[in-house]
C-alpha cells in the first residue's frame, strides 16, 4: 500500500514507504482515511479511487 496527497490543485504527491497491511494475534490491521487541518474549523477528504483485496481468514 502506497499514500499519495495533494494541496489544492497541485499534482498528488507520495508520502511514506509502501506496506502490507497484514492479520496477526486476536486484530489485524486497520485502514482509515481522515484529514488534517490546523489553520481552518474542518478538513476535506476526495477519494477518486479505491480498492481493498482481501484473501485472509473469514470472520
């Protein structure tokens, strides 16, 4: 898995190393999107695209 970000309308940029998102122990890992805004009352989130594989254990 791989970020990407972008501020107003410039080209997205990547942040950050790729990783696999795995199961372990009695959790797996978890995926979320948020967004972060110090300078204004809320935030903004596009997502364009998405896509989540799982092959792991069911339920």
């Amino acid at each position: 898995m791989a970020e990407r970000l972008r501020f107003d309308d410039q080209k997205y940029q990547r942040f950050g190393p790729n990783f696999t998102i795995e199961f372990g122990n009695w959790t797996g890992d978890r995926l979320g999107f948020f967004t972060w805004n110090d300078k204004e009352e809320k935030g903004q989130i596009d997502v364009d695209w998405f896509k989540y594989d799982y092959n792991g254990p069911k339920g």
